[in-house]
C-alpha cells in the first residue's frame, strides 16, 4: 500500500470517528476548516513520525503541512528526497 493511500484511510477513520461522512478529496482541508481538532493533528504528527521516519524537531511544524491529504503527502515525499541525498 502507497503512503497516500495509508495517509487517505487514516484521515477516513478519524473522520468517521467524529461521524463526518462528507466527501473527502485529497486537496480538502481537514484542521483549518475545523473537520479535524487538535488532537486528530497530534495523531497525523505521531502517524508520520512513527511509520515514515518524519523528525518534526528537526524539520519544524506548520499546521499547513498536514492539512490535507496531499499536502500530508508532499511532506512524506520531501522527507523521503531529502533522506535519499
């Protein structure tokens, strides 16, 4: 499985756990528009830093950087270039 496609489903079940069954595409916001909280946020930091290696101390934090599904992505992707270097 793809790491979007583990990204898609994460974000799925945590929007499902707060009965939000909208329609989700992979550029929709998901902090700023208020259908994720805090919390959901801590578990997207603890998801990337576990399972993709992201060092957030060391890279910084924006909550832009995980606002959606694609942006969640372009994050792991830039994390996996930079250890390729």
């Amino acid at each position: 499985m793809d790491h979007k496609t583990i990204v898609r489903q994460f974000v799925r079940d945590r929007l499902a756990r707060k009965n939000d069954d909208g329609p989700l595409s992979d550029d929709s916001s998901l902090l700023v528009s208020g259908r994720l909280d805090s919390v959901d946020a801590v578990e997207i930091v603890v998801l990337l830093e576990e399972q993709f290696n992201i060092d957030f101390a060391r890279i910084g934090f924006d909550q832009t950087m995980i606002d959606s599904v694609d942006s969640i992505d372009s994050l792991i992707c830039s994390a996996e270039a930079s250890k390729q270097l």
